[in-house]
C-alpha cells in the first residue's frame, strides 16, 4: 500500500512538472502578443474603423471638388475583394477594369483617378497599406488651419514605384488619433502644395470618413458625397 501511494505521488509530481513546463513555455509568447505595442499608422487606422475593413464587400462614392463658382465630380463603385472598379464620369462615360490585371493603356487614366479619389477618404487605411513609405516619430506642433496644437507625422514616399513618387505629407490629429488636417507637399518640397481640414465626419458601417476636405480662405471644398459601404 505505501509502495502504491509513492508511486502515484511520483506521477502526480511529473504530470505537474509537464504542466508547469507547458505553461513556462506559452506564456512568453502570450505576453509578447498581448504587449505588442501598435506603431502611430496603425492606431489611427484603427481610430477610424480599421478592425472593419475585412468586412466590406463593395463601396460607392461620389468624389466632388467645388472650386469658386466650378464644380467636379467623379462617382465610383469598388469591391476592393476582387479589385472591381467603375468608373462613372457622366453617363456617356463608364468605364469597368479589375485592377489586379495588367492594365490596358486605356485604364491608366482612369485608374489613376481612383487612386487619388480612394486615397483621399481612405487616408488613415493608406498609412498601413502602402509600401515604401516612412513615417516619422510623432510630434506637437500647431496645426496650419486651425492654429491648435495636434499630434504631427510626417508621411514620405520612395522615389520609385506608384504615380507620384517621392510625395510628403504633414498629417495631424488629436489625442484620439482622428485625422484633423494635413499638408500635402509634391515632390517632398519643403513648400505645402496643398492644406486642407478633414471635417464632418461620418460612420459607415463602423468605418468614419471624412466627408469634407476644406482650404483655409474658404474657395475650395474637396468632399465626398453617396457614400455607401455594404
């Protein structure tokens, strides 16, 4: 009987070291992923509805521009799944591509202006999606529209690859890391091509757009409007 009983001990005590050793050796990994830290792209990626994205089926979106007395407009329709695309300029003018494929020379044209309309309302989402980028540490500074003080990155593109390479901007946002503003700069020069707000904001299924993109004096107004994400 007490032959029986140290017996059993022994195999509770090696069940109990197997146990243990198990554990020892998961739980670094656990912590590690549990106290990854996200980088500042991807926690205003994730401010904006960024866990949704793998979601989305299809999005439309009208991209209008009012300048003065002037008035622009692109409408688009994209299953980002498939990398379907229409182009609808007016109703004389539709144009449907997938951009996974090698692009007719007829395409580029179009699919350069996808590009730049679905970079100016998925902004936060382009931070972590494109390649051959750097961003640089965060800092405050007073932001050009508003003249508050925000949370600053600055976002440069490689010389090569992409249609404008070599491009900059100055992107701020607040301690919530919504985007508020930035400053475009062609070509990386220390001069803004362009300043606009990112304003009157929007929730699309869990996704928040900026639907309006203004200038300071007030002439110009880049926004979206028939937005809609299924």
């Amino acid at each position: 009987m007490t032959r029986l009983l140290t017996i059993l001990c022994i195999c509770m005590l090696l069940a109990s070291c197997k146990t243990e050793t198990k554990d020892q050796n998961t739980t670094p990994e656990t912590i590690s992923e549990e106290k990854k830290e996200l980088t500042v792209a991807e926690k205003i990626a994730q401010a904006h509805g960024f866990e949704n994205w793998e979601k989305v089926n299809q999005i439309e979106f009208t991209f209008n521009v009012d300048r003065g007395e002037n008035h622009f407009e692109r409408r688009w329709s994209w299953q980002p799944k498939h990398n379907y695309v229409v182009s609808t300029v007016n109703k004389d003018s539709i144009t449907m591509f997938i951009r996974d494929s090698i692009l007719d020379p007829n395409f580029v044209k179009v699919d350069k202006s996808f590009i730049n309309d679905k970079y100016w309302l998925l902004v936060p989402f382009q931070l972590v999606w494109d390649e051959g980028t750097t961003i640089s540490d965060p800092v405050k500074e007073v932001a050009p529209i508003s003249k508050t003080e925000l949370n600053k990155i600055v976002l440069t593109y490689g010389n090569e690859g992409g249609y404008t390479p070599g491009d900059a901007y100055d992107i701020f946002y607040d301690n919530n890391y919504i985007i508020r503003e930035w400053v475009f700069r062609e070509g990386n020069k220390e001069e803004p091509s362009m300043t606009t707000s990112f304003e009157n904001y929007e929730d699309f299924n869990g996704i928040k757009i900026a639907k309006d993109h203004k200038m300071a004096d007030g002439n110009f107004n880049l926004y979206f409007s028939n937005i809609k994400i299924k």
